[in-house]
C-alpha cells in the first residue's frame, strides 16, 4: 500500500468512526431524555448486568455452572471494574466499540472488494438502525461483531500467518468467541471443510499445519470452561447447561420458529434457570446435575425431530423464512417500544438489506477468493438458527456483513446504470421487488404491542412506588391476555405493597391455577397466609417451597419462626439448623431465636 492509499484509507476511517460515534452518541442522549423505559431494560439485559456485577463484585470464577454464555457477562464485568461501574461510561464504551466495528466493515470489504465498496459498507453500517440499537442496548451482537471482524479480518489476511503457534492463536480467538456464540463452532467446522477442500493435494499438509492447531486452540478455550464448571459445579459442561433448553425452545409440538418462553416457566432469564430444573426433576422424579437436566431437553428436542419429520421440515423452513424477514416476533422488547423511532430513522431497513445483499453475492461470485469467509460466517448464523430458533439480535451479529454485500450490489447497479446495461437493471429491479413481496415484513400486532407496553408500564410504576398507575397497567394488560401469569404476580405484590391481601391471595392463586410450580407466587402465598392469620395454610405453602427450593433459606427461617411461635421448639430448631448448614454467616442471627428456643 503506497503512502497515498494509506492517507486516503486512513481518512475514509476516520469519516466513518466519527459518523458512527455521533449517531450512537445522538441515539443514546435522545433515549436518555425522552424513552420512558430507558432506566427499566429489557430482561435480558437485567440479566447480563447483574451476571456482569456478580463477576465484577463478588466472585470471578463463580459457584455454579454456566447456564448462559458466559463471554458477554465476562466482558461486561471488566467494564464494570474500568469504569467503577458507572453506566453511562459503560456505555458510551459501547457506543465506541460499535462504531469502531464499523471501521472493521470498512477494513475487511476494502480488503474483499474495493475501496468504494468499503467506504459505502461502512457509512452504511455507520448509520444502521439496527447496528446503533444493537451497540445502545448492551447486548453480545457488538462484541460478537468485533470478534468475528477479527477473525475474517485474520483469514483473509492468512497468508501471514506462517506458524502452527499463529494458527493456535487464531484457534484459541475462535474458542473465546464459542463462550458468545454457538455460530462461531459452525464458522470452525465450515472453514475445516473448505480449506481441506480446496487444498485436496496438500490435504496431510493442510491439516497438520493449520487445522491441527487452529483446533488445539479452540479445545483449550473449550475445556478451561469446561473445568471451571467441572470444579464449581459438579458436571463437566463444556459451556453452558443452557444448550439443552435452548435447542428444545426451538424444536417441539409448539414452536414457531422464533423465541416464546416456555409455558412452564417464569418469564425472565434469571427464574428460567431455575424453572426448567424443577420441570425436569418434576417430570422425572429424581434430582439431576446441571448436565442431566441439559440433556433432559435435548432428548426432547431428539424425540420430536425423530417423531415428527413432517412438522420438524416444515418447521426448518419457517426457521428460513423468518431469517430472510423482518418480524416483530424475532425483536427485543425495547426494539418493539421504538418502533415509531425506528420507522422514522431506519432509511437502510433489513426489507432492503436482504435482498440487495443476496444481490451483491450473486453480482460478485467471480470477485476474488476471499469472501467466502464472509459467505462462511453468514453461512455459520443462519446454521445456528436453523438449529434452534430465530431472534433479530442473532442476525443482528452478521448483519454488517450482510451491509457488505448490499453496499457491492449498489455499486454494481450504479455501474449499471452508468453503462446502460437496462436488461441488467430490469432483472435486479424485479429480484427485488419479488424478494420484498415474497418476504413482507410481519409487525407484531397491535393488541400484542399494548400488552408488553402496560405490562413494562406496570413494572416501571411498581419500581416508581406508583401502585394504583401500576394496577391499572397490570389490569389493561389482563383484558388483552386473560391469563398471563407474570401480569397476575405482579399485580398481586401491588397489592401486598398497599395491605389488600384478600385481592392479593386471589391473585397468586390464579398464577399458581395456571403455573403450580411458580415459586415466587408459593413463596408469597404463603407470607399473605401468615399475615391473614392463617398459619396451618402459610406453613403448608413454605414446606411446598422447600419442596421445589430445598435451599431456599428464607422458607427455611419463616418456617421456623411459625414454629417458634407455637412453642414448637423441636420443629423450629431443624428449620435453623438448616439454616446454618446452608451458611454458617446466618449462625449469628438466628443465635438469639434458637436461643429463646432452648431457654426453660
């Protein structure tokens, strides 16, 4: 590269960070004052902070096995520890980091195409809708963006990696990246197959030299995580005992193709992982290791598949069809509540990424060699999606590669028209046009959308300590959905946090009519029990708890005070002996109680 290319590559970089920066930065401040949810995220995200402030604040390694990937929560956790856990600098990173992954767009189509490719598939990236939500919201798809620019970066650049050493670092980037996301294990197997395929001659070669060590690489990453939940958990779990669920999430009698919680589960993340425990040792009568309650769902993912070829096809093809579309069903719940925003702004929307990119990959198949790592990575999602389910947020991860493309397609069709190649035009006009009329875009309907809206109003009241705005929230989202047991709970807690424990009692029972098994609704059924003067029934309900959560240490203590009352001091004494075993830093404040106990 001359000194003249390197200046001109060098502006294009910084036009293109800078304009990515100040969207991100303008996205963030605009949020910041005027989205009513902006300090109430989505689950998901929940989930990841409090993961990340559990790493960062308390335990590094942890004291139980992954039931998520751990590489997002790892990454977000040294951010809390940099930036002394302050949020906005946290994500202001964010921002810096997405628009930085841009510029990565730029590099890798530069180095795939040209550079008036590159600068069009930046400064699209730059300004995508979806990228600056994705890089906002403090979710994997912009560090799994970042890793996977490096590592198309590094293939295409491969030539100079002239070590075995150098390919098992490329394995070990590879192996970090499978702790965020399963594609990155299809991108391995698809890069194997095709190096060994186009090196047929020099197969032994090719194979000791790069596949052997990008695979020693990968293995390593693979059983360091797999000892960490060895050692903490008990089961040799090579990532996260999630995997099972996720793949039955995404093949049985009832799915559609997208993510919907199980019937069976609570409604967030954190109660899933316990959830789907306590269905699986329900259903089978035993206690199970992590491991055992994994391939508990995978052998139910098995047993449909194995049963039911006709519905799992016809499924695969939903899966396909719903990865070439724009749904609602597939978004986050933040990205549904800015819809209006979104259809203002979004002047680059998937209904014409999609297309244009398959036009670009049909326009420029004789275009060099190295975008078939780009081909392999997309490759790799839609793979991941067709095995279990399809999220926006997933094709969000390739979605700038996809830009890639689409930017190549817009050049060639100005090279079109330039050229007045009309036939040319008409062929890709109509391919469009047919792809956007084949493949419509499917918004969620209005009832749906007023359903999560009151149900987040609830939710943001309830934290506001604003309980009548919240059981009028709770009650709308009821008349839409009768019988949603998140709705249900959580009206009934407004109503314990104001003293109506009879409306209260109802509602936990109506939960518990839909979810037997819903912890939380037992757990305070049980206090409004006690608090009704009904201690046979609340002492009938903890006992039921501990059934479910034999370490649930607060069931264990009210249980005991019930006791206690009673004078049953032999009954009480074993609920806090319990206690203890459990964790000994609790022997001091019940010391007082088993005290009482034992005193004549």
């Amino acid at each position: 590269m001359n000194l003249l290319n390197r200046k001109h590559h060098l502006w294009d970089a910084a036009v293109i960070f800078f304009i990515a920066f100040g969207l991100r930065l303008a996205f963030e401040l605009y949020l910041r004052q005027h989205y009513p949810f902006y300090d109430y995220p989505s689950d998901d995200v929940g989930y990841y902070r409090q993961w990340a402030q559990d790493i960062s604040r308390r335990s590094f390694i942890g004291n139980e096995t992954f039931w998520g990937l751990p590489l997002y929560p790892y990454f977000l956790a040294l951010l809390d520890r940099w930036f002394f856990g302050n949020a906005f600098l946290i994500r202001v990173f964010h921002l810096f980091l997405g628009s930085l992954n841009c510029v990565f767009i730029y590099a890798i189509t530069n180095a795939v195409f040209s550079r008036s490719v590159a600068l069009t598939a930046g400064i699209l990236t730059a300004v995508s809708f979806t990228c600056v939500y994705y890089d906002w919201l403090m979710m994997p798809p912009l560090l799994l963006i970042f890793l996977a620019g490096i590592i198309v970066l590094t293939l295409l650049h491969k030539d100079q990696l002239k070590t075995k050493r150098q390919w098992v670092y490329l394995g070990l980037l590879l192996g970090i990246a499978m702790l965020g996301d399963g594609k990155f294990l299809f991108l391995f197997v698809f890069i194997c197959l095709y190096e060994l395929k186009t090196h047929q001659k020099e197969c032994k070669a090719i194979t000791t030299n790069v596949l052997l060590p990008l695979l020693i690489g990968m293995i390593t990453i693979l059983f360091l995580s797999g000892l960490r939940n060895k050692l903490v958990g008990g089961d040799w779990v090579w990532i996260s005992a999630q995997s099972g669920l996720t793949l039955y999430s995404g093949n049985n009698p009832q799915a559609k193709g997208y993510y919907e919680h199980m019937e069976d589960f609570r409604p967030t993340h954190f109660h899933q992982d316990i959830d789907q425990i306590l269905v699986a040792e329900k259903e089978l009568g035993r206690p199970l290791t992590p491991a055992q309650v994994s391939q508990f769902y995978r052998n139910k993912a098995v047993q449909f598949i194995v049963q039911q070829p006709a519905a799992f096809t016809k499924l695969l093809l939903r899966k396909l069809h719903l990865f070439l579309i724009e749904s609602e069903n597939t978004f986050d719940m933040d990205l549904i509540f800015l819809r209006d925003l979104r259809n203002r702004l979004d002047i680059n929307p998937f209904a014409l990424i999609g297309p244009l990119a398959i036009l670009g990959m049909l326009v420029t198949r004789k275009a060099g060699h190295g975008k078939v790592y780009l081909y392999l990575l997309i490759a790799s999602q839609l793979a991941l999606v067709l095995v279990f389910y399809m999220l926006d947020r997933y094709r969000a991860s390739i979605l700038p590669f996809l830009i890639i493309f689409e930017a190549a397609a817009l050049l060639w069709l100005a090279e079109q028209i330039k050229q007045k190649q009309i036939l040319k035009l008409i062929f890709a006009v109509l391919f469009v046009l047919g792809f956007t009329v084949f493949f419509q875009r499917k918004p969620l309907d209005a009832a749906s959308v007023e359903f999560l809206k009151q149900s987040k109003l609830g939710y943001a009241y309830e934290k506001e300590g604003k309980l009548p705005q919240a059981q009028k929230a709770y009650l709308t989202a009821l008349s839409i959905r009768p019988n949603d047991t998140n709705a249900f709970f959580n009206l009934g807690n407004t109503y314990v946090a104001q003293n109506n424990l009879a409306m209260a009692k109802k509602c936990y029972e109506r939960v518990l009519h839909h979810m037997p098994h819903h912890v939380d609704a037992i757990f305070n059924l049980a206090h409004v029990e006690e608090n009704l003067g009904n201690p046979a029934a609340a002492k009938q309900k903890y006992a039921q708890v501990l059934e479910l959560t034999p370490q649930s240490i607060d069931a264990l203590y009210l249980l005991g005070t019930l006791y206690l009352k009673e004078q049953r001091c032999e009954q009480a004494l074993s609920y806090f002996h319990q206690i203890i075993q459990l964790n000994p830093a609790y022997a001091q404040e019940i010391k007082s109680l088993m005290e009482s106990c034992l005193s004549p």
